[in-house]
C-alpha cells in the first residue's frame, strides 16, 4: 500500500489528472469533511477530506478523478461509467473499498 507523502503531492495528482480531463481549478483544498470525501462547485473549486493523505494513493486517485470527471458530466451514468474505467480500469473494487471505510468512519 503506498500513501501520500503529505498534502502537497496529493494537490500534485490533481492538477495532473485535471490537465488530462483539460479542467481548469481556481482553488484546491484539503481540509475535514465529516461526511464525504470530496466535492467541487462549478466555478472551479475543489474541497477534498484531508483523511485521503492517510488512505491508499489508489483510493486518493478514485476519488479525484470521480470528482474532475463531474466538471462535464454532473451525474454517474454510462459515459461518466466508461471514463471511469478508461482513466482507473475496475474503479468499482476501489469504490467498494472507500465505500466500506465511510460506514466504519460513521459507526
């Protein structure tokens, strides 16, 4: 399992995978969020929960690229589904997996 080295590298992977969806940020933050590990707003900021840096890089990069991916496609249907696969291949076991830490972190 590889972690983020700190905040720094985990902003370095979102600008990477928002250049290749060719999105354009205003502001990148990591800071606590009780219940969900991400969102964006449609002038270009991104929040992402600061417990990511401590989760598997893999899991850090499902969920940036789940959120980039909302910029053009607000809802999860077939083509949002597709990119998905064509930038992670099975996202689903990785969305599982976050899935399965949210309900032990809301227990």
């Amino acid at each position: 399992m590889s972690k983020w080295k700190d905040k720094t590298e985990f902003k370095k992977e979102v600008v990477k995978y928002a250049v290749k969806l060719d999105i354009t940020l205003k502001r990148i933050s990591i800071r606590p969020m009780k219940r969900k590990w991400a969102s964006c707003s449609t002038d270009g900021n991104l929040n992402f929960n600061d417990e990511l840096i401590n989760l598997d890089k893999r899991l850090g990069r499902y969920v940036i690229v789940h959120e980039l991916l909302h910029y053009h496609y607000p809802n999860h249907g077939k083509l949002w589904k597709s990119l998905m696969r064509a930038y992670l291949g099975n996202y689903e076991n990785l969305e599982k997996h976050l899935s399965k830490l949210s309900n032990r972190k809301q227990e």
